[in-house]
C-alpha cells in the first residue's frame, strides 16, 4: 500500500503494450488504474491510445461509441484549464479516462507528435497516467508513446513461450 500511496515528481506514464490482442492487455491497465485511482491522493487517467480501435472507456464505463483522444489531439492547442479537458473525458469513480477513436480507420490517423502533445496537457492536471497502446508496435504513434513511457508494462500468455514472446515483441530481454 505505501509503495502505491507515494509521492511521483511530476507525470509519471505507465504504457501497456504487446503484439497480441486478447492477452488482457487493456484488462491490466483498467485494472491497475483503477487501483492508483483508489489508493492514490491524487487524480489518475487512463488513456485508449490503441490504433486499432480500443474499447478501454466501454469497459470502464459500460457506454459504446465513446470518442475522445482524436478529437483532444485536434483541439489540444485550445485546452487551457481542467474544465476544457474534461470535455474530451469520461470518469467513473475516482478514475478518468480519455476514450480511444472508435473508428479504426480515425485511430490509425494519431501520431507522435499528437501523442506528445495529449500527453503534455494530460500531464498539467494529473500525475498518473496509465497508456493503453494496443498491439500496434510498428505505428507512427509508438516512438511518440515509448518516448514518454516511465514505465512499461507487457502483459503476456501464462507460459514461458507467451512471456518471452511478450518481451521479445517490444525488445527486452526476457
């Protein structure tokens, strides 16, 4: 609990990523946001930044056809508060989440630069922020995301070849 509860230095980005879908990628960020967001002092964001269409938010929230990353990447030079953020988010409990583009075709649209500039404004009003990646390790988005990343989280199979898989997709030694 005190290792959750401790104070971060400014953002602190957790990224959730690997090459397969269906491998509770999005499962175990919601779930780890959801702790930091219980135990944490401050405000926690998870963000759908996968894509390939996520459905982070729908999970969260249990609403279909929430949008709000592609439209924030768009209007992220005219977000000057909180209140103008929260318009591109959605909460439930003490977590906020900012919901992916629904349309496949769109969320492929996103890039680094877009990414970097999402994440900046994120990081003004909160400290714990939580990536949603997806599968897309080959995306225009990833450098954008791996760049800002402190810590990395790849989920894989419970077997020695689903766990080395997961590392070798991203690049670390298992």
């Amino acid at each position: 609990m005190a290792r959750i509860q401790r104070p971060l230095r400014g953002a602190h980005v957790t990224t959730y990523l690997c090459l397969k879908g269906g491998i509770t990628k999005t499962t175990t960020c919601i779930g780890t946001a959801l702790t930091a967001a219980q135990y944490r002092p401050e405000a926690v964001v998870a963000g759908d930044f996968n894509p390939d269409a996520g459905d982070l938010a729908e999970r969260v929230t249990g609403r279909e056809g929430l949008s709000g990353v592609n439209a924030l990447a768009e209007q992220v030079e005219h977000v000057h508060s909180i209140g103008q953020l929260s318009a591109f988010l959605e909460s439930e409990g003490r977590l906020t989440v900012l919901p992916g583009e629904p349309d496949p075709k769109l969320g492929e649209s996103l890039t680094s630069a877009q990414f970097n500039a999402v994440i900046e404004i994120l990081s003004s009003y909160y400290s714990s922020i939580h990536v949603d990646a997806g599968t897309g390790i080959t995306h225009p988005i990833m450098p954008g995301i791996l760049a800002r990343t402190d810590t990395l989280v790849v989920p894989a199979a419970y077997s020695i070849t689903g766990g080395e898989a997961g590392v070798r997709d991203v690049g670390v030694a298992a």
